[in-house]
C-alpha cells in the first residue's frame, strides 16, 4: 500500500513538473514577443537611466541590485539622487529629463518582476515629492523653459511668403513650405 502511494505521488509530481516546464516556455515564448516589440529607442533610454542611477548608487557604497533593495531604502536614494544628480559635464539635468529616469527605473524593476511602482505606490512619495521639488527648482533656474522652441513667423514674414506665392491658395505644398520654413528659422538655418 505504502509503495502504490509513493507511485502516485511520485506520478503526480512528475505531472506537476511537466505543467511547470510548460508555463516556463509559455512565458519565455511571451516574453521573446515582448522583448521583439520593444522600441529600441524605449530600451537604450532606460538601459542608459538606469545605468546612471547604478552608478550613482555604487559611489554611495550601494552594491545591490536595484531590484532587490527594499522599498523604504529604495524610496531614500531615489530621493537623493533625484535631489543631486549631474549630468557628465556637472551641469544640471532639464526637469523632464529627471521625470522621464523616474519612468525609466520604474520600467526596469517592471520588467525584473518587481511588484514596486514608483510612480504610483505609497511608499515611493517622499522620492516623488523631491523630483517635484528639483524640477521647480530647475524651471525656476531657466530649465525647460525650451531655449530652441521656434518662434512664430511675424506678420511681415507671412506677407512676404503669400507675395511669393508660397503661401495661399489652399494648397497641400505650400502649409509644407510654411512648416519647412518654420523649422528652418527655429535651428537658424
């Protein structure tokens, strides 16, 4: 009787085995899809973020792996970094630049099966309101305020371009030239 039960189970874990190993190809077959459809731009972006913030916590004596630093320590040096990071050249970031790392870390520990948000959990508020701060902070210095936005064509500008004909006339080529213009004199070329 003994060794019929011991059969049974040792059939039923072999079963559960063959269920397992077939979720894990599952989700590796998903998973290769996801990884395929990823934006290449998305993945040097946070790789690059990332890697940034890596290297900042190695020069605090950090050595874990992001992933695996518990929320309220996490929330502290996110908090930190937010508040001191440079860019290569000592200069400081553009507050959107400092938002979308935000992002880019929460997209890594994502994707490392951490169950943590740090745009949304409760845990991560102080490391938010901090990135909030900083990026007042920078607005009120002149960052983000969009030094190379184009200016508008003045009304002199606009004359003379209906005067050549690039203008008018409701035709598809000439709002091209407008916006080809447009660009042009925003990059000063």
């Amino acid at each position: 009787m003994g060794e019929r039960v011991m059969n049974d189970l040792s059939e039923d874990i072999l079963q559960l085995e063959d269920i397992i190993n077939s979720r894990d190809k599952e989700r590796e077959a998903t998973n290769a899809f996801l990884a395929e459809m990823r934006n290449g731009n998305t993945v040097r972006k946070t790789k690059s973020d990332v890697g940034k913030f890596k290297t900042w916590l190695n020069q605090q004596n950090e050595e874990r792996e992001v992933e695996s630093i518990p929320s309220p320590e996490l929330d502290l040096f996110l908090a930190r970094f937010f508040m001191t990071a440079k860019k290569g050249d000592g200069g400081e970031y553009e507050p959107d630049t400092l938002k979308s790392m935000q992002g880019s870390i929460n997209r890594f520990l994502a994707e490392k099966g951490s169950l943590v948000n740090l745009i949304e959990d409760k845990d991560f508020k102080h490391s938010r309101d901090v990135l909030t701060s900083k990026r007042k902070y920078l607005r009120q210095q002149g960052k983000g305020n969009r030094p190379n936005q184009a200016d508008p064509f003045t009304k002199e500008e606009l004359d003379m371009l209906y005067q050549k004909g690039l203008l008018g006339g409701g035709k598809y080529i000439n709002v091209c030239i407008h916006f080809f213009l447009h660009v042009m004199k925003s990059y000063n070329l």
